[in-house]
C-alpha cells in the first residue's frame, strides 16, 4: 500500500485527488488549514487528516513523520489584481503559498523518500503562459515550474521523479470565484464571465476536477517511471 501526502486536501483538485487515490487502495493524508474542510473530504474513507500552513517551515515539517511514496503538492490561492494596485504583501503571500509551500513540502519529502517515490507539484497554464490582473499569481506558478525542472535533475539517479500538472481555468470553488470576479469587474452575468475566461480554451469549457485527478494519477504511476521534470498540461489545447 502506498503512502500519500497531499496538501491543500480540503477541497477542490485536492480533494478529488484524495479521494481517487483513497479509493484505488492508496493510504491518503490530507493536510490543510480547517479540519472540518479535511474531514469532509476524508468522508469516511480512512483518511489521516492534518492541519498544515505550507507558508510555515515548522508546520510542513511537521507532516513528515513517516515516509511518503507520493508527495502532491497542491495547496495554492491567487487574486486577480492589477500590478500598479497590488500591495507588496498580496505578491509576497502568493508567492509564499504557492511556491514557498512546494518548495517547503518537497525539501520535508526528500528527508525520507526512498527510489520509485514521486513528487507532484499542481501548477497551472499560468506557469506556462502570462495573464494580465494575476501577474503575482503567474510568477509564482513559473516559479514551481522552475522548481519542479532542477529539482528532477537533482533526484533522478535517486529513481524519484517531480513533475507537475498545469491546469487551465478549473470548475472548482477557486475557477467559480474567478468566474464572480470577472462578472463583478466588468458589470456581466456570470455565464458571459464564464465564456470570457474559457475563450482561450479551444474546447471551450473549464476542466473538470476528474480530468486533473487522471493527470496526476498517471503521473504516480508505475508507468511515469520515465516522466522526469516534464509540466503536463491539462488545458484542451490551450498550451
């Protein structure tokens, strides 16, 4: 049975990703600033659920208190916001949360993992690509991917792999606030704000949780035992 961390379990990717790996046999930590967002998740699965800011060095550290086989590093947030209105903390607590936290949870991972352990960082197309209004949000997912491409280099004769999975817009509670942003900001229903934020999708809809569940399932796999600082993008052709 493999051990799993992942953070960020309380809801949305983190929480289909738990609760796929929990029903395909896998034991599934979760961690995550409210217990009560965990336990939800967890749903009587057998989950162990641990509260964890991956901003905090101690508190990631925390988590490791035995060997993982698959590390997800999924906690994220960002704010839509233009550059010349952002304050230095919203950029600096984006940037810790989202690039900070991988880098915190992946250093803890590697204190115990052994040859065929996998670590996952979730990114998105905003690692790959800019964005106007979530120019803090887009450096710090180009600083995973960064992350993610030397960390490979450094793990791969130890036979552990780092990848990550770059999302586009997602039908989570994070794409669902994106969607009310848009409609707030420029006075539209949100089924035209919905359309503005999926027009770069040639498939024109968000991603389902499913369809990035499957990515990073495939990803932990035996069969990725190959796939090695690779960001693979679950975007309709976006990327």
């Amino acid at each position: 049975m493999r051990q799993v961390l992942i953070t960020g379990g309380g809801s949305g990717i983190g929480r289909g990703i738990a609760q796929a790996m929990a029903d395909a046999g896998d034991a599934v930590t979760i961690a995550g600033r409210r217990m009560d967002a965990l336990q939800e998740t967890d749903g009587g699965r057998g989950m162990t659920c641990l509260t964890c800011d991956v901003t905090d060095e101690a508190s990631v550290t925390a988590l490791f208190t035995k060997p993982y086989d698959v590390v997800i590093a999924n906690a994220g947030a960002g704010k839509s916001m233009k550059m010349r209105d952002m304050p230095l903390d919203v950029f600096k607590g984006t940037v810790d949360v989202n690039l900070t936290g991988t880098f915190l949870t992946f250093r803890a991972a590697l204190q115990t993992m052994t040859r065929g352990g996998r670590l996952i960082a979730i990114a998105s197309t905003a690692g790959l690509q800019g964005g106007p209004n979530i120019s803090a949000y887009v450096a710090a997912k180009h600083g995973v991917i960064g992350l993610v491409r030397a960390l490979a280099t450094e793990v791969a004769r130890e036979g552990i792999t780092c990848n990550a999975v770059c999302p586009g817009f997602v039908d989570t509670p994070m794409g669902q606030a994106a969607v009310e942003g848009v409609a707030a900001r420029f006075k539209i229903s949100e089924e035209e704000a919905s359309a503005r934020i999926t027009s770069g999708n040639p498939m024109r809809r968000m991603i389902t949780v499913e369809e990035v569940v499957a990515a990073v399932t495939f990803l932990a796999s035996e069969g990725a035992s190959m796939v090695n600082g690779h960001t693979l993008s679950v975007s309709g052709g976006e990327i």
